[in-house]
C-alpha cells in the first residue's frame, strides 16, 4: 500500500496539471525566496503573446505591466503577500505588440510552519471583455446623467441643472465678494400663441427662444436653463446690475431680430419676453432663494408694467 502510494500521487498531478492547463485562466507559482517563477501556465503565450519560456522571475512580470498600473500594483501586492493576505488585483498587461490586456491577478499567500512566506500561487484571468462592457456601462451612465441635465425639447440645461449650478455659483460669489445676477425670462401671452398656432409651432417656438436665450448668455460661465413651460433662466457669474441689464436688453434684440411671428399677442406683432433681473453679492446669511425671488418679483413687475420689457429695480421698455 505505501509503495503505491507514489505513482498514485504521480498520476494525480498529471491529472490536476491536464486541468490546469486545459483552463483559460493562467495558473502560476513564483518562489519568494528566489523570486522567480516555478511554474507558469502554456496558455498566458496565447493570452498575452509573450513566449512562454520568457517568464522567468518577478521583474518579467512587472515590465509586462502597462506604466500608468505598474507602481499601485506593484506596491499592493508586494505590501499584500508580505502580510500574508490573499489579494486579487486588476491590471492592464502589455502584449508584444503594445497594445494590453486587462488581466485579475488572484494570488494565494504560502506560509512556511514558522510563518516565513514560502510562496505565492495563483491565476491570471483575462477579464478584458468584462472591463469593456464596465466601460460602456459607465458611458453610459455618464450618458443618462448628462441627458438628466438637459431640457429635452429645448437641449438647454434643465430645471435640476440649474438648481446645481446656482448653488455653485452662489457659493463662489460668496467666497469671492463678486455679485451674481440672475435673469428670469417667461414667454409673452405663450398660451395664446398655442391656442393660434397649435402645440407643434409652440414647441418650435421654444426651442427657437432657448437657441436665443442662450447665445446671449456667451460666456463660459453662463447658464441659459428652461425652468419649465415657457420660463427660462440665465445665471450670470460675476456680472454686476448693469452687465445683467445688458445681457437681457441683448436677448430683447436677438428676440427681435428672430422676428416669430405671434398675432396674438397684445404687445407686438412677434415673440417678445418680459424679465426679472436680480443682483446680489451673497452675504453669510443670504441663501440662494433669496435672489430667485427677487427675480421673480422683478418678472412680476415687468409683466404688470406691459410686458416686453426687462425690470432691474427701474423699468426699462424695449424701446
């Protein structure tokens, strides 16, 4: 029975090798000591397209590893199989040819009976078609999440977008002592120009006062948003009282130039608009609201005065 014993475990290694090699994932073995590898899996010449003769020690290994992954690989693992902690780690290995691959290193941490690492075993997988399907999850979220921003009808920023940047801006505004203006803009008797035109027309309308809307907010900075309906908001960074002012009496002349036709309007025989505009350079205490109401208030009084006029604290006509 005990001298059998012996080709009965030679028998088993075939086995257990003939599995291991018949595995897409890489099985490998490196001696600590040495650190050099006892055994590296026939398949890692097809995965990665280095010989499989050219694996020879641990530097092998690192080199094979892409630049931007090498260092934080390195380091963890290192730091990892000195403690003793099994550790996975995905990386992209670099192939003859530069191009990469992205690889999961699961590796097994060997102890000595005195505690001493003895060696590490392991296997590669070749997760390359799961990291691109990750990726183009992620663009995709990234995707959604922009789309989630933006107006559908209009493909300005939406009501959500606009909440986020006025927060921002005001906490800018505050830190730096600049003023923010705040331009709101509401459509001049749009229910009519549905009622006359038909809901189609409307919403080419809209998407024709937004493209306005936003090229006169032209700088960087600028936010053009549809609040909703046909409310719109310009967010103005550092732009003082009367900037502000000129930036609505430019959307007053691109409205114009646009000239859509509106018969029923009771102000003109084209599209106009009336505006809130607001400025404000945040105190410690103010709070964001604060300006948005004082926008609409100030749209409120344009919209009382006539309509198609822009108010700031006085009221300025189209002229």
């Amino acid at each position: 029975m005990t001298a059998a014993l012996p080709s009965v475990y030679d028998d088993d290694k075939d086995v257990y090798r003939t599995l291991l090699e018949s595995t897409k994932a890489i099985p490998w073995k490196i001696d600590w000591a040495t650190m050099r590898f006892a055994y590296v899996g026939p398949q890692i010449e097809a995965v990665l397209g280095w010989s499989h003769g050219s694996w020879l020690t641990v530097n092998d290994w690192a080199e094979r590893i892409h630049p931007e992954d090498r260092q934080k690989t390195l380091d963890f693992c290192v730091a990892q199989s000195q403690q003793g902690i099994d550790h996975e780690a995905d990386y992209r290995a670099l192939t003859p040819d530069g191009d990469y691959v992205w690889i999961r290193d699961v590796v097994h941490v060997v102890r000595k009976p005195d505690g001493s690492v003895d060696c590490l075993v392991g296997f590669m997988f070749d997760i390359s078609e799961r990291k691109r399907a990750e990726d183009k999850i992620l663009q995709l979220q990234k995707e959604l999440e922009a789309l989630s921003y933006r107006d559908a009808l209009t493909g300005i920023a939406n009501r959500r977008m606009f909440d986020r940047i006025l927060d921002v801006e005001w906490g800018k505004a505050r830190a730096l002592g600049e003023p923010l203006s705040l331009v709101i803009v509401d459509i001049d008797y749009f229910k009519q120009y549905n009622d006359r035109y038909g809901h189609p027309q409307g919403d080419a309308c809209l998407r024709e006062v937004a493209r306005v809307l936003d090229r006169a907010a032209s700088r960087t900075r600028d936010l053009c948003a549809r609040l909703g309906g046909e409310e719109f908001a310009l967010v103005l960074p550092a732009t003082d009282a009367q900037a502000a002012l000129g930036v609505a009496e430019r959307c007053t002349r691109l409205l114009a130039r646009a000239a859509l036709a509106h018969a029923g309007s009771s102000v003109a025989p084209v599209v106009t608009c009336s505006m809130g505009v607001a400025t404000l350079i945040p105190g410690s205490h103010d709070q964001p609201g604060h300006l948005l109401d004082l926008a609409d208030t100030r749209l409120y009084q344009a919209k009382k005065a006539g309509r198609n006029r822009a108010v700031d604290g006085a009221v300025h006509g189209a002229g």
